[in-house]
C-alpha cells in the first residue's frame, strides 16, 4: 500500500471426503453408528494481515482469519482408541459437524540497538469445536482405561491469550531471552476447554567466546487448576521450575568441523511434568546429554 504499510490477504479452499467401502469396517461400526457414514464436505480459510512499520524502531502487524477443519478420521471413525495424554478409550463420531472459527491477532515489536521487545494477543471464536466428553454407561476395552469418551461438537468455544518476547544483546557475545505465553479457553458454558496448557515463561542466556559456548535456561510453568473434570475429564496439574545448563566447544579440523557439546538436563532433580504430558507421568531427573556434530 505504501514503503510503510503492507497488506497480505488469501484464500484456500480444499475438498474433504470419507468413506466405509470395505465390509469389515462397516461390520465393525454398525454396532455403534447407523446409516450412511459417507460424507463429502468443502472448506475455505481466508486471511487477511496488515503491518505498518511507524519508524526504524516501531512495526505494528494485525490479522484477521475464518477457518474451517473437517474432523480426523480419528475423531470420525474411531473406535476404542486409547488416548495415552488423558487415559481414556475414545469413540468417534461420523456425525460430527465441520469445526469453524475466526481469529484475530494484534501485536507490536519494537526494535532499537540491542534491545527487541514484542507482544501480541489473539483471540479463536469456534463454531461446533470438537472435543472429548465422557460416554457414561460404556465400559473400557483397555485394561487400566479411566474410561470412554466420544468426540463431540460444542456449540461455541472461544481461546484467548498472549505472547511476549523480550531480547537483549549487550554484547556480540552476550545473549539475553525471555519468552512467555498464556492461553485459555473456555466453551459456551464459561467451562474450561481440554488441553490448554498454562503460563510458561523460558528465559535464556546464551554466551559464545571465541569458538566455546555456554548457555543457562530457566523454564517455569504455572499450575493449571483452570480444568472441568467432571465434564472434559481433565486433571488439574502442579506448577514447576527447573534449570538446565550447557556447555560447547566447535574446532577446525580439516577437512571437518567438530562441534562437542555437553549439557545437564533438570540441573536441580525436580519432580516435575508438563499439563498435556501422558498420564502426567514425571518427566526425567537430573540426566546428562553428550552431542558431537561433524559436519564436512
């Protein structure tokens, strides 16, 4: 539009179809799902992004975007899928409605010297979102299951949240990051969706002297209590901190390149698991990782 502002828009449009045509996949829904599973269906995604760049230091960016996702096979189809994330056995659901939404974004980065700082929000409004409810009355087909769940439309779901991004570079060999996220989501209900991970903040110092590394990352993740267990069957997760550190060395030997590298993983042993982690089983302790990388 002009040397200052830009304006991106597109379209694309995909053909989505499906069908049972052997006898022994019809034979083994038809005990579940009646009638004609077949289904033909096209959808669209349309965008449109601006930016403006106010100066050298200054870029403002927005967008706009309507979407539309055909359900997976898996969530059509499936049946008695053990999902190992929230332990449950799933059954599809050839009757589910192609899942829509519009979202938006805006944000602004800011850039001077060392310093870049940039942040953005966005927003997802969903028409029949599709997501996992408990089936009462259906007994688990995998020993230790916590129970069956079928994939579902929901009327309306909406997904917000925020980003931002801070980097300092002082020095040429001097690295300073801070990145951090925050989502959450809710459906017409003002009920929690499933698998919406929690505030995680990763902050990083990176140092590269004279062919040697050394790095230092800190990760933190809030607890997330913000779950609806009786009608998602979701668990709430605890918060956790944990540190890890390496150290580098590349050499010139010719006609290779070496690049030795040694790190420590969860430097302080801490108990710890991510939200949307299988079962919520600990992750690691304290454990060492050796890289050697030639390249010629």
């Amino acid at each position: 539009l002009a040397p200052k502002a830009e304006l991106v828009a597109g379209i694309r449009t995909d053909y989505s179809g499906s069908s049972l045509y052997s006898a022994a996949g019809k034979q083994l829904l038809s005990g579940v799902h009646a009638g004609d599973l077949s289904r033909n269906r096209i959808l669209y995604n349309v965008y449109l992004n601006a930016q403006y760049r106010t100066n050298d230091h200054w870029l403002l960016y927005t967008n706009v975007a309507g979407a539309m996702r055909d359900a997976t096979l898996q969530e059509m189809y499936g049946f008695y899928l053990f999902n190992r994330t929230d332990g449950s056995d799933y059954i599809g659901n050839p009757r589910l409605h192609k899942e829509t939404s519009w979202n938006f974004g805006t944000g602004a980065r800011f850039h001077q010297k060392i310093f870049t700082l940039e942040g953005q929000a966005f927003a997802y409004v969903f028409r029949h979102y599709i997501a996992g409810m408990p089936l009462a009355g259906y007994s688990v087909m995998t020993m230790g299951a916590n129970g069956v769940k079928q994939y579902r439309n929901i009327a309306s779901a909406v997904l917000y949240g925020t980003e931002a991004t801070l980097q300092v570079q002082p020095f040429s060999f001097l690295n300073i990051k801070s990145s951090n996220t925050y989502t959450r989501g809710q459906d017409a209900d003002h009920d929690a969706l499933p698998f919406i991970a929690p505030f995680k903040s990763v902050n990083t110092v990176n140092v590269v002297w004279k062919g040697y590394s050394l790095s230092t990352t800190s990760v933190h993740a809030a607890a997330q209590r913000y779950v609806s267990s009786e009608k998602y069957g979701e668990l709430p997760s605890k918060a956790y901190t944990i540190a890890n550190l390496s150290a580098g060395r590349s050499f010139q030997l010719q006609p290779v390149a070496l690049d030795c590298h040694v790190g420590v993983v969860n430097l302080f042993d801490n108990d710890y698991y991510e939200h949307l982690d299988v079962l919520k089983i600990p992750r690691p302790g304290r454990n060492i990782v050796l890289h050697l990388t030639v390249r010629f």
